[in-house]
C-alpha cells in the first residue's frame, strides 16, 4: 500500500513538471500588462521551435513538428510552399492571421477575453497554440 502512494506521489509530481513546461499567459506576457502582443507570441514561438528543429535546419519536418505537444494546426496548413518543412516565415503568417481574427478591437494585442473567442481556445491550454503551431 506504501508503495502505492509513492507511486502515485512521483506521478504526480512528474505530471506537474509536463504541465509547467507549457507557458501560460502570465509567462508570455512578459511586459506584464494583462495582454498578449505579437511580439510576445513570437518570442515564445521562437523558443518552442528552436526547442524542437532537432537537427538546427531552421525549419521543422513534420516529424519534429509532430513533437510539438499542444500543436493544433495541421502539420500541411502550415507548410505554405509544400516543401515538405515548416519555417519561422510561414508559422508567423499564419500566426498574425489567426492574431489579427482574434484581435477584433485592431489594437495589436489579445487579452484573456479575447482568446476565449478563439474556436481553438482551451483553458489548459498555453495560449500560444491558439495562435502559433
Ligand atoms: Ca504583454
Ligand atoms: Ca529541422
Ligand atoms: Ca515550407
């Protein structure tokens, strides 16, 4: 039974660990204004792609794009020449459209209200993938 729990006690605290890797919004608004700009989202989208282009092409294939957990976008959406890889370029093209849909106001950046429009909002999830990968 002792076991058990200690079990249960590593899951728990591994699971944490998992889930504080995602950035929520109070670590991407590193300004600490309440809102999201584009900047923010890039610098962010930034980390999460260096993090996983593997093998440092500047580009992720689909397979270290598949390692992205939380990704919401379709791997083919994003890859707008079809080459068969993803840049910075494309995944910031399709970022401001998705940013620019959600920002109804036009004032350059998202607050919290204004990401729970989003059809891709999800509460536990970082805010960032509403709007990048
Ligand atoms: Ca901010
Ligand atoms: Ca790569
Ligand atoms: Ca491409």
């Amino acid at each position: 039974m002792k076991r058990w729990s200690i079990i249960f006690a590593v899951v728990f605290v591994l699971s944490g660990v998992v889930w504080a890797a995602d950035k929520t919004f109070q670590e991407i608004d590193r300004n600490k204004d309440g809102r999201l700009n584009m900047e923010e989202f890039d610098r962010e989208a930034l980390r999460v792609f260096n993090d996983n282009d593997k093998n440092h092409d500047g580009a992720l294939n689909k397979s270290e794009f598949s390692q992205i957990k939380g990704a919401q976008s379709k791997f083919e959406d994003l890859d707008a020449n079809k080459d068969g890889k993803v840049d910075m370029k494309e995944l910031r093209d399709a970022a401001i459209s998705k940013f620019n849909q959600l920002d109804q106001k036009r004032n350059n950046y998202l607050t919290d209200d204004d990401l729970k429009c989003s059809p891709r909002y999800k509460p536990e999830a970082s805010p960032l993938y509403g709007i990048y990968f």
